[in-house]
C-alpha cells in the first residue's frame, strides 16, 4: 500500500528519464546561480551531458582529456581555490581508476569536490563488464569523508544536486545510463540520510536505490495484487544512510530484501546488513550482481539474468515469507 | 644574487638542514635524502621574498601557493614553515608522532602553511594545476609552485598533469624537478630511466630550465625567468645531490627513508657546522 504522506509526492506523469540527463540539466541550471561552479569532464561530456553546462558556461568548464586520474585532483585543486567543481566521467573510471586521487587529494582533505558519476551498474548494458561500475558503491562507502549518493529517477537527481551544494565536502553521486521511469514530483524534497517508504505492508521490507527503486516499486504492485503487503524504501542516501527507518522495519517484517545494480558485496545491501546487525538483527537477501563480473546485452536482459527484475524480486518475497 | 641576501638564504637553508636532521632523529623514521636534496630551493621560496605569503594570515586568499608533491620531503617543508614563523619551532620534535601536527606526509587541514595534502605520489602536480586555473579563473595573479621528485616522474600522472597544465597555457606555474637521480631501491636510471627529463618536459610544451638546485644565483634566474614566461607553464629541472650537506648521507640511496642515530645526527650536525 502507498503511504499517505507519499501519494502526493509520486508522480502522476508517465515519462521516462534517465538520471544523467537530470544531472546535465540541472548542472546548467545551478551554475546560473551560483558562480563558483565548475565542471570537469574526461572526453565524455556528450555521454554525462555536462556538455550542456559546458556550452553555456564555456570558461567554467574543463575537459581533461582520457585522464581520470589528473581530473580527479585537479578538481582538489580547484576546491582549495574556493571552486565547486563537479567531476563527472563514467562510474568506472571515477571509482576504480581515480580511486586513489579520490581518496588521498580530495577524501582526506575534505575538500568540496562533487564527483557525479554516469553510466553505473551493469545496465550500461552493451558496452560489457569493462564499462559497468558494479563496485563502485564499495569503494566510495568505504573511503572515509565522502558521503554516497544514489538518486531513484530524475526530480531525486536534482533534488539530491541541490543538497549536495549545500554539502562543504566530497560527495559521490552515483547517475545511470538507462532511462527510467519518474517516480517523484516536484513536491518531493530529498533529505541526506533519510530514506523514503515509497509502500508500506508487513509481510517483508525491500530496499531499492537508484535504478533499481522502479524496479522494485513493480515488484511491490505485483505483490499487492496477491495480496502481499511490504515496506518498499527507497534508500538516495547510501552514505550516511537511514538507520532508524531501516531499524524500525526490519523490526516489524523480519525480512528484508536488498535491491541494487550493483556486486552485492560492499554496496547497498552490505550498507543495509552492517546496520541491521548491530541494531536490529534480521534476515537479510541481498539481490543484485551476486560477486560476477557483467556482460554485453540489453539492460532488460541484464537485470533479468543477474535477477534482480521484478519477477525476481516478487519470488524472493514470496519464497521466504512466513 | 646581492651578497647580502646570499648569505641570509645560506643561513636558513643550514638552519632548515640543522632542523631537517633533528627532527628525523627525534622522530626515529622519515626522509632525509630527498629533504635535503631540495633545502637551498625551499630557503630560496620561503625566506627571499618571492612567495606572497603570512605567516600571521596562513590562508589569505590571494597567496602564493606551494604543492610539495614528493610529500615524503615534508622535514624541509615543515622546517621552512617553522622559521617562517608558520608555528611554534617545538612541534617539531613531534613530527610523526601521535597526535601531532606534523603528519609523517602533508596534511593541509593540520600544518598551516601547508597549501595541499600529499604523499601519494604523482598527485600533487594535478592539483597544482587545479589550483593555477583556479587563480587564472579569478583573474587572480598569484604563483603556484609545485616540487616533484625525479622517481615521482616515473608515475603517468605526472605527464597527464604536465599536458594539461600546457594544454591551458599555465604560465602561472612552476614545477620544480628535483633531479638527484636516486631512488628507494637505487639510481634512478637503473630502477627506471626517465632520461632525457628536460626534453620529456619540454616535449610536452612546458618551459624548460635547468640549472645546478644548489646555486642559490642559478635558483633565483630560473624562478626569475619563469615568472616572466608566457603562455605555458615552467619546469625548473634541479640537478641536486640527494642527502646534500650531510656528507656521510650524500649520493647514498640508504638515506632516502632512514632516519640518523643520536650519533649519527651529531656527525651531521658536525658537518653542516663545518
């Protein structure tokens, strides 16, 4: 069942979006209004659409090249300079590859850079493993000062930009490729370490973020239909994350699901279990990328032979269930 | 050089290398050889009125910066920081240890003075160029020096850093390349040769100096002429002698990481006295 207090932020508009194109836009509308941004890029604006920002805002906007790396402290250096900079490339290479300038010229000095990443998950789809950041959830959670972003559609995307401005320190915010549906509107305010109950029910608790809360919310209406209830949380904030909400329904189910495109290891179902067994043991199923590297296909096929769509998501309910 | 201001750079740079010694002793680990490779260019930075800095004032807007990039170098660093006036000379005696503001590599948020946490070679460089068109951005005038070791070279970053720094036409940076052709596990050319590095610099559009990195005449022509080039970034290749000043550490891989004995740190002291 949709929450009261929900139903009048969900989005009546039946349009696809996907969370980059949120991010290019909304990027070109905050640097009108605030002038210390700067964006940073690596040969592939067009594709994390920081291209908009760059073509209005030409001297604020710097493409660095295939190198990720330098990016990454460059826009360190920026930060000390009093700059806002926004580094985007794919997820990739913002984790894996700049790992190290990540953590040592802008984590440990706390500086204010924005590191906004696209194409993450294995639904970048055919472009294969090489190009699917499936650890880079672990790797930014387990980099101390960086708080973890990951925002359900495109009003999350922007709502989350707008907060992540207010943040004086390093944020990653984890963007997909793939259009997805729009689950909020305007009416919707995203608060850092608080999570959404985008259902509510008894039966079992399932905890979705980016890409895959659409999923998870067909998942939870094909439930419904049989008569099972859940708690669906839509869990943006990765990093810090809602422990109260996750707590309190772990309590009241006794089961919950985790949901990400994403290795299971190390990402938001690992984030969910470190909290729940410290404070409210429960049983936990992690569905996501179960510790494989991704393969070529459609995003579709994808989530469905790594199972976590939605007939996955429904089985799993239903199998472990009283 | 007026003799004058040469032998007021000599003190301090005998006054940081004095410091640079003690310090390593009292912290028992550290890095000495590639501290005292680069003291005569920090006593030229900091003490001959070249940097736009405070001490009073550590994160004034408009100052100069300084990335020390081979961050294992901090003793001189901290030493020049110190003498400067940064903070008390008394802390240190606590470098590396718990709870000090001395970190055993730069941390920006605990030594003021100090423009950029690092220690993870290869990085520095990139933030310096952040940092160059940072002030370019704001039409602000202020110099941005970065220092890089020769074996800190052999990391890619440094080139992605160096074609960028061109690619934007820096000319409000300078790198220093302190060339003592030593490194953890030997001679540079022997682990990995970066020769020829000027022309390695130069290839990839940066101006290009090279002079002697003790001769405090040849230290202040190259800044000289760095200030003065247009349109690209400078690199000020420094031939130096790793352990400089300490004789018994001069040339010798072994005292890139170690730090001297309680003798040992009297017979260097001794030698810089000499």
């Amino acid at each position: 069942m949709i929450p009261d207090n929900i139903k009048n932020i969900l989005s009546t508009e039946d349009k696809k979006i996907a969370t980059r194109a949120a991010y290019g836009k909304k990027l070109a509308e905050l640097g009108e209004e605030n002038e210390d941004i700067v964006v940073l890029d690596c040969d592939l604006s067009k594709s994390t659409k920081t291209n908009i920002f760059g073509s209005k805002f030409p001297h604020r906007f710097f493409n660095f090249g295939i190198a990720e790396s330098n990016m990454m402290s460059a826009a360190a250096g920026l930060a000390t300079m009093g700059k806002i900079p926004f580094a985007s490339t794919f997820g990739v290479f913002a984790s894996k590859r700049a790992a190290d300038q990540v953590s040592i010229s802008v984590a440990y000095p706390r500086l204010n850079v924005k590191i906004c990443a696209t194409h993450t998950g294995i639904t970048v789809g055919e472009d294969g493993a090489t190009h699917q950041a499936i650890e880079d959830v672990a790797i930014m959670r387990s980099i101390p000062n960086i708080k973890v972003l990951s925002p359900a559609d495109a009003t999350e995307t922007e709502k989350v930009l707008e907060q992540v401005l207010n943040i004086d320190g390093p944020c990653y915010v984890r963007l997909c490729r793939g259009s997805a549906p729009v689950i909020f509107s305007d009416e919707y305010q995203f608060e850092l370490g608080k999570g959404v109950k985008l259902f509510e029910g008894d039966a079992a608790t399932i905890v979705a973020a980016g890409f895959t809360t659409h999923i998870a919310m067909d998942a939870a209406r094909k439930l419904e239909q049989e008569g099972i209830e859940v708690d669906l949380i839509n869990m943006a904030s990765i990093k810090p994350i809602d422990q109260q909400l996750l707590m309190d329904s772990a309590r009241k189910t006794g089961l919950v699901i985790t949901v990400e495109d994403h290795n299971v290891i190390g990402g938001l179902g690992s984030a969910v279990c470190e909290v729940l067994s410290q404070g409210q043991p429960a049983r936990v199923i992690r569905l996501g990328v179960q510790d494989k590297f991704g393969a070529s296909g459609t995003p579709q096929e994808l989530i469905e032979a790594y199972g976590f769509d939605a007939d996955s998501i429904v089985k799993t309910v239903k199998e472990n269930i009283g | 050089m007026e003799e004058e201001m040469k032998k007021k750079l000599q003190q301090s740079a005998k006054a940081i290398r004095v410091d640079i010694i003690d310090m390593l002793c009292e912290a028992g680990s550290g890095h000495p050889g590639g501290a005292l490779s680069m003291t005569d260019v920090f006593a030229y930075l900091y003490f001959s009125g070249i940097l736009n800095i405070d001490p009073r004032d550590p994160g004034k807007k408009d100052r100069d910066r300084v990335v020390l990039s081979k961050g294992h170098a901090c003793p001189v660093l901290y030493a020049a920081l110190a003498e400067k006036g940064y903070f008390e000379k008394s802390h240190l005696k606590t470098l590396r240890k718990f709870g000090s503001i001395l970190q055993g590599h730069p941390d920006m948020n605990k030594t003021p003075g100090v423009d950029m946490s690092t220690g993870s070679l290869g990085q520095g460089l990139s933030c310096a160029v952040g940092m160059a068109l940072g002030a370019k951005l704001d039409k602000q005038s202020l110099k941005v020096f970065a220092v890089v070791g020769d074996g800190e070279c052999e990391e890619g970053q440094i080139w992605e850093a160096a074609m960028a720094a061109a690619h934007y036409k820096l000319d409000n940076l300078t790198v220093f390349v302190d060339k003592n052709g030593l490194q953890i596990d030997g001679f540079t050319r022997d682990i990995m040769n970066s020769e020829p590095l000027a022309d390695k610099w130069k290839a990839f559009g940066w101006e290009v100096i090279e002079i002697d990195g003790h001769d405090l005449d040849q230290i202040e022509q190259a800044v000289k002429k760095a200030m003065d080039t247009r349109d690209k970034p400078a690199a000020i290749v420094a031939n130096t002698v790793k352990g400089k000043g300490v004789d018994f550490m001069e040339g010798l891989c072994e005292w890139h990481g170690q730090a001297p004995s309680e003798e040992q740190k009297a017979k260097a002291i001794e030698c810089l006295n000499r």
